[in-house]
C-alpha cells in the first residue's frame, strides 16, 4: 500500500539535508518518490558499506563517471550513520564541485559521538515518523493502536510477529551492536521495564532499583532512545510564580503506537477503559510531534502535573494552548483543564476525546479526534 506523506523535502538547486527517522518509518520509499532520478547507495547494502568504509574517497571517484544531468540532482546516501567518516568526503564534494547530497538516518548519536562532521550548518534537517492519521486512508483508530503506524506493518494481518521481530531484532539488538550501549543484560532489563513506566513519570532511582543498575545509566538509555529517534522524552510545563507543579520529571513515550503496544503487551478490543486511555493519549502526542515538525515549527510540547495530582496532559508553545485526550469525557475530567485554564490563560484549552459530539464546556472545546486532527494537521491549532 502507498501513501501521500506529508512530509516536503523541497530543495533549491545545490541546497543539501539530512533526513532523520526510526527504521521502517518510509524514508527510503518517500526518497525513491521525491528523487527518482538521483543517484542512490544504500548502506544497509554490504557492498557500498564496504567500499566507502576502506575508502571514503571512492565516493567522489564514483560519481566522476556519473552525466552531469544525474549530479544536478541530490545524490541519496541512505543510513549514514553506518559510515561516519563519509561525511568529511560529502563536505568536500559540496564545496570543491558543488554537489549536493541528501543523507538519511536512523540515529545522529553515532555520529555526535565520533565528533564526525555534521556538514556545518550546510545541510537542512526534515524527519520522517509513521504515518499519521491525515496519511491513512479510512483511518481505523483501534488498528492504529494496536498495529501502530509504521507503513509496513500498519496493514498486515500478521502484524504481531512483525512487530516482535522489531522490537526483537532493532530496538533491543541493533541499538545495542552499534556501540551505544555495552551492558546488554542492563539493557535488556531497562527494556523490560519500559511497559510499567511508558507514558508515566519517570522515576529514575526506583527504575534503577528495578533493573539494578545506577540512575545515571538510565537516564542514558532514556537518552540513548531519543537519540536514536525511537522515543521522545516530554517534559513538564512550569512558570514561576505558579501553583505547586512538577518541575523536573519528564513522562517517555515510544515513537510508534504498535511498537508501545508491543513493548507493554497491550491489546485493544474496543475505545473504553484505562488502556484505551493511556493509548489514546499516546496517539495524540505523537499527532502533535508529526504535525510540528511537518509544519516547520518550534513550539514546545510539554504536559502540566501539580503535586496534588492535577494534570493536563500536552501543552504547546508555553502555554498558549492546552490539550487532554480522554477517550470518554465525565464532568469530573475537566477539573484539571479548568485549573490550567484559570491560573495560565491558554488562548485555547481542548479536550480531544473519541466520542463524536463536539460541544463546548465553560469555555473548554471537546473535539471529536477527526475534527481536531483535521484542524492540527491544516495548521489551525498553533
């Protein structure tokens, strides 16, 4: 199945990017369409790995025999953080014959941590996630929850084995073989417990204790999964001067809806319930982050939690808007919204919800998810 991202990599002539997005997120089938006709290596492909790892020069004597009409076009290195050295070759080719290049990866972090040369502001930045709803046509929410958003494996009937093999063989063997972490039974334990602690607040000592290891090694691995772009780390929203709210603790969420299902052995039969909700939420945080990074903004995404156990779960650009995602909206589920809203004057305050009837309540919209989703992604929310 093919689908219209929404992802735009429009590039003036010369102008070179980076490409940044977990495995099997679609980047190499959304550059074959974007590109056509640009010359392309895969570094997954243990020919070329090979080649420009003995020699990075042999990049630039490859593409000496290439037409000038291919050169004009940027000149696709998929997975580059498998040959970091490559990079000092790329700079030179696009200062010596003004080439340009667009490289794509799985995870900057190998190549921060070489020191290897990220191109120097030379190169754009565009990342790619799983689809989101406004790319899957006659979008069904639990699919979506259960099977997750990855283009491959969204459709399957046999989606559970792909999704252990994923989460099998990349997140717990490939992030572990590149060398960003060496203690594979920490890991493995760091990775087991990411189903009780997934979309919560985390408590780094009381994870240590779990997996018996110190609290700065997991905070490296909470690191490590956002570096290597399968996680995002959401921070709380504080302002001086406000009520009593948590300031330091972040909440970690997976980067695919069918990978956290995977990891937390989750399965969903209808739109009620805790699981539901906690899944639901999930969803509409990843809709958020697809939709800024799509729409070239910066706003931050943080959540609102004061001691007394009041929470609000996303809010963007500093306060300006308030979001909760509920699957079923009680009278009592606006209690924290109304409190956000009288204390910080969000110019907006919307609880998204799977229930159809949109209504507004002392000022507070409820959306139907469609209907919001709709407006996010026409960018009419930020």
């Amino acid at each position: 199945m093919s689908y219209n991202r929404a992802a735009l990599i429009d590039l003036p002539p010369g102008q070179s990017a980076f490409l940044w997005g977990a495995r099997q997120t679609g980047k190499s089938t959304l550059l074959r369409e974007r590109f056509p006709d640009s010359a392309a290596y895969d570094l997954l492909d243990s020919d070329p790995l090979l080649r420009f790892t003995a020699m990075p020069s042999r990049l630039g004597a490859e593409l000496q025999s290439l037409s000038p009409e291919t050169l004009a076009k940027p000149v696709i290195l998929d997975e580059i953080q498998k040959v970091p050295a490559l990079l000092d070759e790329v700079h030179r080719l696009i200062e010596t014959r003004g080439l340009a290049f667009v490289l794509c990866g799985s995870s900057a972090r190998k190549l921060r941590r070489a020191e290897t040369n990220l191109l120097g502001g030379r190169a754009w930045r565009f990342e790619l996630f799983p689809l989101t709803w406004a790319e899957v046509p006659d979008f069904d929410l639990l699919q979506a929850l259960n099977r997750g958003l990855l283009p491959g494996i969204y459709p399957q009937r046999q989606y559970r084995r792909s999704l252990a093999a994923y989460v099998r063989d990349y997140l717990t063997q490939e992030v572990f073989n590149e060398a960003l972490t060496r203690n594979a039974a920490a890991f493995s334990r760091f990775f087991d417990a990411l189903a009780f602690c997934h979309g919560e607040l985390l408590n780094y000592a009381a994870i240590a204790r779990d997996c018996a290891i110190d609290a700065k090694t997991v905070r490296t691995y909470f690191e490590i999964l956002t570096d290597t772009l399968v996680g995002h780390l959401i921070h709380p929203f504080h302002r001086a001067g406000g009520r009593q709210s948590i300031s330091a603790a972040p909440k970690f969420y997976l980067f695919d809806l069918g990978v956290a299902a995977q990891v937390c052995r989750r399965t969903l039969t209808h739109t009620a319930g805790s699981e539901f909700g906690r899944a639901f939420e999930h969803f509409i945080l990843l809709e958020l982050v697809a939709a800024r990074s799509y729409q070239e903004k910066d706003h931050r995404i943080e959540f609102w939690r004061t001691k007394s156990g009041l929470e609000v779960d996303f809010v963007l650009d500093r306060g300006a808007v308030a979001i909760e995602a509920k699957g079923r909206v009680r009278p009592e589920d606006l209690r924290p919204m109304r409190a956000f809203r009288d204390e910080f004057s969000p110019r907006r305050a919307i609880v998204v919800t799977a229930e159809r009837d949109r209504r507004t309540i002392d000022g507070i919209e409820i959306m139907p998810y469609p209907e919001f989703l709709e407006s996010l992604h026409g960018g009419n929310v930020i």
